[in-house]
C-alpha cells in the first residue's frame, strides 16, 4: 500500500520520471533526501545543488531545503540568514532579476512577485535543535522522574535526577521528527536534508532503540511493583506520553530505513581522514539499515596543467578507489574541484546543473597509473619566521576533520620533542591518524616512536574506556546487591535500574573518557608537554555542554550512591567520587592560560573564515585560549598559472581569517604530498611561516 504521501505524488503529471545519465535524479518517489559526512566537505554545498536541481526538474514541486548542522553553514551558503520558518530562497534573486531588467520602468516591481514560479521552488529552513528541545523537554524529563519506577534503595527523585542527564541525543532527533512532519504534513513534496555531524547523525540513529528499551524497563518495573504475574495499573499519563514519543521515533527511524522513500547520500573529499571517516559512516550506517545511494566525492581535481597540479590529482587517486571498492552497487560520483566554491544562488545552480549531467564522474575517471607524488622539498627559508609554539604544558591543535589537524599536531610534537625532551601525543579523534602520520604504530598505550629521544604517542580508544569502566562499576554494583534482600530468582529492581543507568550514559561520556586519559597525563611529570589532536567534535562546538551533560550526570550517580553508603553502595560512591576528583584537575588545566593554549587549524578555503571564526568564539566563551590560527596547506609558489591563483586564492583566506578573528596566523604550505614519517614531519614544521609580519609582532 503506497502511503498517502506517496501516491499524491505519483498523481503529479509535471514530475518526470527516469534515470538520468550518471545521476539518479528524480527517478523515483523519494521524498527524504539525506546529505551526510564529515564536516567541510562539502556536503551542505551538495544538498543546496541537489535541492535547486530537484525543483528545475519538477518546477510544481515544494522542496524543503534544511540544514540540522548545527555549524549553521546553510546559511553561509546562500547568503541569506535562515530560521526555523521555511523561507523562499528564490524569491529574492528572482526579484531582484525582474527589476534589473525591469530597471527603465520602476513600476515593475510588482510583475517580479508573479514571475516566480506558481507554487513550486525552494524553501530553506536551519533548525536548531536546541531551541526545539526546550520546550519538550519540560514535559519529557518530568514524564521520565514520574515514570521511572522506584526500588528499594533508589527513590523516584534520584532516578529522575539520572534520567533527566541522559538527554543531550534527544536533540537531533527532535529536530529530524520536526522535518518529517514538515513532510508529511503535505507542505513539502520532497526534503532534502543537511545532516549533523557523522557522530550526531549516527546517535540519532540509535536513539529510538535506547528509548524503548527504556520503556521497557520502566513497564517491567511497574509490573513487578503492581505484583508478581498480576497486571499493572492503566499506564499513567506521562507513561503514555513517553510511550507516544518512542512509537513516533520508531515510525520516523523506519521511514528513513524505507528505500522507496528515502535516500542517504554520503559525501566525502578524495583524502585520508575523510576516507577513514566514510568508509567507517558507511558500514556504520549499513549496520542500521539506512539506503545509501551513492558515494559523492566532491573537489575531484581535473587533467589539466603542471606537475604540480597532476600531483595534487594523483594525491586523491587511491582514496577514490578505495569508495569504489566500497560495494559495487552503490555509484561513487565525482564532482570537480571548482577554483571558486559555488557559493549563492547564482553559482550554485549552474553547479547543480553541471553535476547533475554526470559527464563530470566520466571525464574526471582516474587512470590505474595515477598515484600519489614526491614530497616537494620544503623551502629551507620561509618569508617570515613562525611564532614559536605556545609555552604551555597542554597543546590542543582543533578544528575541522580533515583539515590537517594530526600533520600538524605531529609536526609540533616531533620538533617540540627534539628540542626539549619528552613529549606526549594523544589523538582523541575517533578516526585516529596519527599511527599514519608517524608511519608508526600506535595503540590505546603510550608508545614511544622509532626514531625520537622521548616522542610518546597514544590513540585514546574512547568508546573502549567507558565499557571498561561501565563493566568495573556493575561488577561492583552486583556485588553490593548480593546481600540485599530478594523475592525468589528475581534481580532487586535496583539492580535492575542501576545496569540499565549505565546503559543509558548520555553522549559525552566519550569526551569524558578523553578528559580522564588526558588528566593521567597531565599528572605524570614526566612528559614536558602534552600536544593534543583533537577530535573534531570540537569543531561541532557541543563538546563542553556534552562533557557537562556527563559529568552532571556522574555527579548525580555519585549522590544517590552515597546516600547509601551503608548499604554497600559505598565502595562504588568513592570511585566515583575519585573520578570525579581526577577530571576536575584537567578541568581546572583546561581553563588556566599558564597550562593550556589551543591552535585552531583551517585551510585557506571560502567558508573556513566564518567557520574558524565561531570556533574561535565558542572556545573563547568558555574561557579558553586561543593562541592562533593555522592555516594549512596553502599551495608553495609556482610558475603556473593555476597553481599561482589557487595559492592566491589560499592566502586572501588567511587574510581573511586574521581580519576577521584578529588572532595571529602561521601558514603551513602544502609540500606536495601529506607528510608523514619524522623526516617529513621535521620538513613540513620548519616550513610553517607568519602569514604577516605584524601578527609576528603581536604574538611575540
Ligand atoms: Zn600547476
């Protein structure tokens, strides 16, 4: 039975049918359309494309452009300052075209409203979840306290206290149900969808599952409460809200499974971190069951010009190939590398078009001989000296994936290291490539690297540090429940309840985990500096509210543990209060300028201004020290023309960065290829120079 929706849009005469060369365009009755990867890679630029091509193909057609990143980028995009209203994005420029050439006679404004299309178009919208889940909230935690069944140790007050930590992914997954009602409402004929985040999406994802399971704890617990093998009393009516919530959760998640309805459409960058990161997005979202139709790798260098630039197009070779050994029927597209970045309505489309033609994927195809080139001798003198490094112990090099953030992290670690003994690298990114980087490899324990006089490195296994820690705490949950008192075979409901807290850790939790390793290291004496590659959760500017959300919650865990101390609770309440304890020496490290600085990381690119510059805000509200910015891979001085204006291009978005965020920036040039190995490492720092002479000055 085709839903309503569906079969409303099949009775559409104007929307054409069939599969486009190279490009499955409106092919179908899909009306969700998902664009997910990594940050800066494009994907908000591809959804926008996707979006205006959809509304040229079926002119009648409302398509719903949104954007859930909450980086906001959309925005950026179009030029034009979106809300949570959907806003026409045409109207505008179609206005503005009308009275351009209606410029003789001004009274011809008015024909310009009526020379936008009928009903069809464009509506853009950002949401922020955030503000979407305020509101809900109110109702949704106090529901929880009330439905949360009390045991014999811990009341409803505590139980409500712990539930109502656990909130955090609730938030995407608000806003995604706020979009699909959009759609089902009847207002718009097709979504096409800017995603979070690949970890934010993936948590939405698992949300609706932990929800029920929830539930489903909850109604054992009133049964059990209401006695054994009798019914419990008609659910209440904060259970039967909760209830309703999860069953719309779950009908949302099986839309977005549905083929016949949805599309998930993965865009990447032919380099490695974005490779790791798909290619682990794709399984991930495999595993759930999600339809992902394709493989779009954006910024595809062309054939032309000088060595230089064959070598940058040799640099993306193996990554495309690794997409294209991802399944043979899932298409991997290519999109060429544009010298501007469509940017606005008046590039976008015909970028869209150009895409949406397919002739890209054939004309761009990699020969079996492309591959990646020599590293580039580094110049021995750079124009203007870098700044030396921040003085302080804890170095965090943060940004965007993908932007270098590891090279750069390594480089500052094995030039550190050789001039003032030993030093500690950790990555707390979840994609770890540092292992790459130092040609070394690298696990979860702090290992030297080959080759250095006290280089220490470590690849944090976050997730890994909480299923321990989760599995230590329950094993001595269990044991403390051993003496309290039982009926039958029966787990004491507290026991229950405590096992399923657990379960139910808000996210952050791994962000905690980060911030407990890194107080391990900052405790030992023995390493001089600590140099941290961030994880670009940091970059989604959710990471300090997360760890708060986290540790609220363990402050929480840990009161209503003490509370029963004699009851043989208290063992777990001292390592939690322990813990607790631990993070807060890094916490405090984190907030002194004498002990922290971070380096931001950026490319020289349009958008990574405006997004340096929230980032740069962010930290700085929250009392941070942003030490600089580091723009990475700016192109070294060349003969060729395209070269020669892409370095230009480079370096007017460094300038950029240091007008707008007033910081300091280094430039580190790309060398070629992505160094890796210490020589390399040592070559690429020592290149590193100040983008001017008197942000030399201020930083010295
Ligand atoms: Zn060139």
């Amino acid at each position: 039975m085709p839903s309503p929706r569906l079969s409303r849009i099949g009775r559409r005469p104007a929307a054409p049918v069939g599969v486009k060369e190279g490009h499955v365009f409106m092919s179908d009755a899909r009306v969700l359309h998902f664009f997910g990867g990594k940050g800066g890679v494009g994907k908000t630029t591809l959804a926008a494309a996707y979006a205006l091509r959809l509304a040229e193909e079926a002119p009648k057609e409302k398509v719903l452009l949104v954007s859930l990143d909450p980086v906001r980028s959309l925005s950026d995009l179009l030029n034009k300052k979106l809300s949570a209203k959907p806003v026409k994005v045409e109207e505008d420029e179609a206005a503005a075209a009308a009275a351009r050439e209606a410029k003789p006679e001004p009274k011809g404004k008015g024909k310009a409203a009526k020379a936008t299309k009928a009903d069809g178009g464009v509506w853009a919208m950002e949401v922020e979840p955030a503000a979407l889940a305020k509101g809900f909230l109110a109702k949704y935690v106090p529901a929880l306290q009330k439905a949360a069944v009390k045991g014999q140790h811990l009341t409803e007050e505590d139980l409500g206290k712990l539930y109502g930590q656990a909130t955090p992914g609730l938030e995407e997954l608000l806003g995604l149900l706020h979009v699909v009602e959009l759609a089902d409402s009847g207002e718009f004929d097709r979504v096409v969808v800017d995603t979070a985040p690949t970890s934010h999406t993936l948590r939405l994802f698992d949300m609706p599952v932990g929800l029920r399971k929830f539930l489903g704890i909850v109604k054992a617990g009133a049964e059990r409460a209401a006695g054994k093998g009798k019914k419990a009393a008609a659910p209440s009516e904060e259970q039967l809200f909760l209830e309703e919530f999860a069953a719309k959760a779950e009908k949302l998640l099986g839309q977005l499974k549905d083929p016949a309805r949805s599309a998930f459409h993965l865009v990447t960058l032919a380099e490695p971190v974005p490779e790791a990161q798909t290619r682990m997005y794709f399984a991930q979202l495999r595993e759930r069951g999600i339809p992902v139709v394709e493989v779009v790798v954006n910024q595809v260098e062309d054939k032309e010009g000088c060595t230089a630039c064959l070598g940058r197009r040799g640099l993306q070779a193996p990554h495309v190939r690794k997409y294209q050994a991802l399944d043979k029927n899932v298409p991997v597209h290519l999109v060429l590398k544009r010298e501007v970045a469509p940017r606005g309505l008046e590039l976008l489309k015909p970028f869209a078009r150009e895409w949406a033609s397919g002739k890209e994927t054939k004309t761009m195809e990699f020969a079996a001989s492309e591959g990646p080139p020599a590293l580039v001798r580094a110049p021995s003198m750079p124009p203007i000296a870098a700044p030396p490094l921040p003085p302080t112990r804890l170095i965090f090099f943060v940004g965007q994936g993908g932007v270098g953030k590891s090279s750069c992290a390594a480089a500052a670690a094995v030039t550190l290291t050789e001039k003032e003994g030993p030093v500690l690298l950790i990555s707390t990114d979840p994609a770890h490539s540092l292992s790459d980087v130092l040609q070394s490899r690298l696990t979860d324990v702090e290992t030297q690297v080959k080759g250095t006089k006290g280089l220490y490195a470590r690849e944090l296994d976050m997730a890994g540090w909480f299923s321990n820690l989760r599995k230590r705490w329950k094993e001595k949950a269990e044991k403390a429940f051993e003496g309290a008192p039982k009926t039958g075979n029966e787990v004491p409901t507290d026991l229950l309840l405590f096992r399923n807290l657990l379960d139910a850790a808000p996210p952050g939790i791994d962000e905690l985990a980060a911030m407990s390793c890194l107080t391990d290291a900052l405790v030992q004496e023995r390493f001089k500096r600590i140099v941290v590659d961030g994880a670009p959760m940091v970059s989604s500017m959710r990471v300090v509210e997360l760890t708060d959300t986290a540790r609220g919650w363990f402050t929480a865990l840990h009161g209503v543990l003490s509370k029963y101390k004699s009851k043989g609770l208290g063992e777990l309440a001292d390592d939690m209060a322990a813990f607790l304890k631990h993070i807060k020496r890094f916490e405090d490290a984190l907030a002194s300028p004498n002990e922290s600085r971070f380096v931001v990381v950026t490319r020289g690119e349009d958008l990574a201004a405006a997004r340096s510059e929230r980032l740069v805000e962010y930290l700085k509200e929250r009392k941070l020290q942003v030490e600089r910015v580091l723009v990475n891979r700016v192109g070294p001085k060349a003969d060729c023309p395209k070269c020669e204006n892409r370095r230009k291009n480079e370096l007017n978005a460094a300038k950029v960065i240091e007008k707008k965020i007033g910081l300091p920036v280094t430039v580190a040039p790309a060398l070629g290829r992505h160094p890796a190995g210490l020589r390399e490492l040592k070559a690429f720092r020592t290149a590193w120079y100040a983008l001017s002479a008197t942000a030399k000055t201020k930083a010295a």
